[in-house]
C-alpha cells in the first residue's frame, strides 16, 4: 500500500506543483483584495473618526 501510493505521488508530482502554483497565485490575488478592501475601510473609519 505504501508503495504504491509513494508511486502515485511520484507520478503525480508534476500536477500537484501545477495546482499548487495555481493555488498559490489565487491565495496571493485574495489576499491582496482583503488588503484592498481593509484599506478602503480602514481609509473610512480614519475619515470618519478625523
């Protein structure tokens, strides 16, 4: 069993880093939209406040 997992994983090695490049590129858009979006809040409670 451990094996042929460890086989699957090898063969299946080059498509996981695809994915995962992906999903690294997607969670860095997220995060700079949340960054976005807090700023634009955060602009508005400084504005409000001042």
């Amino acid at each position: 069993m451990l094996k042929d997992t460890n086989e699957v994983l090898k063969g299946n090695e080059r498509k996981f880093n695809l994915s995962r490049r992906m999903l690294k590129a997607v969670l860095l858009l997220l995060i700079l939209l949340i960054v976005i979006l807090q700023f634009d809040h955060i602009m508005a409670l400084l504005k409000n406040i001042f």
